[in-house]
C-alpha cells in the first residue's frame, strides 16, 4: 500500500504471466496525486499461490473476481477504483459487473478476449458441452508444460516474448525478466497454467468481455496501444458496440503495456480521466449502493 488511508483507494491488477511488481512505475505517482494505491497477486501468478483443475472451481475470470472482491472487502476495506492491464482489466471489469457494490470506475490497458472477434455461441446441448469439457481438459493435461514453462522462463524465449510485448524495448530489463521469470520457475507454475487454460477456455458465455461489458454500469476507461502485437488495436473498436458510454483513447506507438512502457504518460491520462469522475463513493470507505437494473 502506498498513500494515506484515508484517501480513495485504487487497486492495481496485473496481466497475465505478470505480477504487482508490474506497476513499478505507477503505484507511487498515483499515490502522490492523493489516492491510496494497492496492488495485488492474482492467484496463480506473483506470490500468490497456484492452484491445479478443479470441476468445481475454475480458474478463470469469475474466480479471480471473487478474490478481487475479498482483497477489497478484507484489505482496502471499501470500494476502490480498479486499474487493470490486459487479463487485470478482464478481472476489473469481471468484478465490477459480479460485485458492483465494491467498484466505482474501471480503467482497463487494454482489454483483451478472445470472444470479442468470434461468432456468437449457439446454445449447445448437455451432451456437447461434455465433450467439449473433456476435450479441453484432455488437450491441456497432454502440452508438457512441465518442461515447456521452466524452458521458456531459463532462455531468450522469455526475452523475445517480453520484446514483444513493447514498441519500445528499453523498460525490458533485469528486473522486468525477474518479476515474469521467477513465479514460473516455482514448483506448481505448470499446473497452475493448465488450470488457467482449462478455466478460460470453458467460462460460460456470462463470464466473457461481450456480456460483462453490456451489463456494466460504472464508467470505463480503455487505453489502448497503437503498436500493440499481441491484441490489434483494431478489436478495441468492437467494445463500444457492448458499452457505448465507455471511453476509448489510442496510445500512438504504445504497445502491449502502456503502464510500463511510458508510465508517466499513463498515469497522466487515468488522473486526469479520475478527475472528471466523482468520488463520494470512495470517500466513505464502504461500499457503494448497488445501481439499479
């Protein structure tokens, strides 16, 4: 935690493969324009732990929501506004629609799932949706993730993903290589990538970015990189067709992580949008009233 309690929190939320150290550069300036900064582990990355499959609770959006929403019912100890990058801003959004009551603003950078360039889902029947589950289970548990993930985490193939990442190489340094390599150098980073990949790849059509986004009701700010590789910017104007109230800007050059890429930037940009929102909610210290439906 950085900045005076006292303050309207804000809680940091990472991207996949990425921990709360991935917010190096912007924890202490938003602390220092009055906010009370938090910042946090999603299960299966950072410090956090990492949990393997299971049927009955899987590790996909809806769970990481949930330990959102107790990290700010039992730590922040009221509402916050969320500031996630990439997976974060899917869990920001997530827990925004699941637990309204706890968030007040969202900023995602960007927002990416896959579902928002596929066809629409037709309903399938109980016995397709069983074959799906077992074939996805089936594929995950067969990729030697055992041997892949330690091999990516030792070589240059950890530098060539992270490059990737940024238009401009010059934030990826030692410590940047350390706060991605260390948590998949841990014993259960495999299975805990496998639980990922099954969670995701099964989530019920309400746990995706199309649907989360039409049932939203707080504000929503999206920044987006120009020279993003891994999400083309060209899916980020697919989202207002869900949320036309929220607020679209385009980073120029910019790439997958603009918060680390050009921090001060970033920071700039979601104090200034803050300042247009108002924050009785988070003054309080205890959550918001639920909005209407």
């Amino acid at each position: 935690m950085l900045g005076e309690p006292e303050r309207p929190a804000l809680v940091l939320v990472h991207g996949f493969g990425s921990a709360s150290g991935h917010w190096r550069h912007n924890a202490a300036q938003l602390a220092g324009a009055g906010w009370c900064v938090y910042a946090i582990d999603l299960l299966g990355f950072g410090e956090s732990g990492q949990p393997g499959h299971h049927s009955h609770r899987r590790l996909d959006n809806r769970l990481w929501s949930r330990q959102l929403q107790a990290f700010l019912e039992q730590v922040v100890q009221g509402p916050a506004v969320l500031v996630g990058n990439s997976l974060g801003s899917l869990v920001a959004v997530t827990c925004a629609v699941f637990f309204p009551a706890w968030v007040v603003a969202v900023v995602a950078a960007p927002l990416p799932d896959p579902t928002l360039v596929m066809p629409q889902p037709r309903r399938q029947g109980p016995w397709r949706r069983l074959l799906q589950r077992r074939s996805v289970v089936g594929l995950c548990r067969l990729l030697p993730l055992e041997l892949l993930v330690p091999l990516i985490a030792r070589t240059r193939l950890l530098d060539l993903g992270l490059r990737s990442a940024y238009s401009d190489h010059q934030p990826v340094d030692r410590e940047l290589r350390r706060l991605v390599a260390r948590p998949a150098l841990r014993p259960h980073a495999a299975r805990a990538l496998r639980a990922m990949s099954i969670g995701m790849a099964l989530r019920p059509r309400t746990a995706t970015a199309p649907s989360l986004l039409r049932r939203m009701q707080q504000p929503l700010l999206v920044l987006w990189g120009s020279h993003d590789k891994f999400v083309p910017v060209q899916i980020s104007r697919r989202l207002q067709a869900h949320k036309p109230d929220l607020e679209l800007r385009l980073l120029p050059r910019l790439g997958h992580c603009p918060h680390d890429e050009q921090p001060r930037l970033f920071n700039d940009l979601v104090l200034d949008w803050l300042a247009q929102r108002p924050t009785r909610n988070l003054d309080s210290g205890q959550p918001a009233e639920q909005p209407r439906r």
